[in-house]
C-alpha cells in the first residue's frame, strides 16, 4: 500500500444541533474531501513486481519450455497441429 496522507475532518456540535444532524454534516463533510473514494481506490492497488521476481518467472518458463520441448521431441507428448 502507499503511504496515506492525514486529512483530518473536525465538526463541533452546536448548542441547539441534535446527534443526527452533527452525523450528516460529518458525512458532507467526508464525501466533500474525497477521503472514501481514495481508501476504495487504494484498496485494490497492488505494487510493481521486482525485478528478481521478474527475472525468476521468465526463467521458470523458459525452463518448462525446455522441458516440453524435449518431452514432444521425444514423442512423449502429443503434439497438436
């Protein structure tokens, strides 16, 4: 995940201003700046793939290629045309 910055949102409740209405005005507030829609979005990025990683999955596959190679060369496996 990437660093996250703080964004910090205050609401104060007024005298006369009941629970529900303090609830809704932190919403607003919330849906103003954008911080859910960024946390979703973040949730599902995943980070580049290293280069070692990358290097060991290429050599993998030229390995199993090798290998398949061989295995129909020798009739051990049924080629498809």
């Amino acid at each position: 995940m990437f660093p996250m910055t703080m964004i910090v949102i205050e609401v104060e409740k007024t005298q006369n201003e009941n629970t529900i209405n303090l609830l809704r005005r932190f919403t607003k507030k919330m849906h103003g700046a954008k911080i859910l829609n960024t946390v979703r979005g973040q949730k599902y990025t995943t980070r580049p793939e290293s280069k070692l990683r990358k290097k060991r999955r290429v050599l993998k596959n030229l390995e199993t290629t090798k290998k398949m190679d061989r295995l129909k060369k020798l009739g051990k496996i049924a080629v498809k045309n």
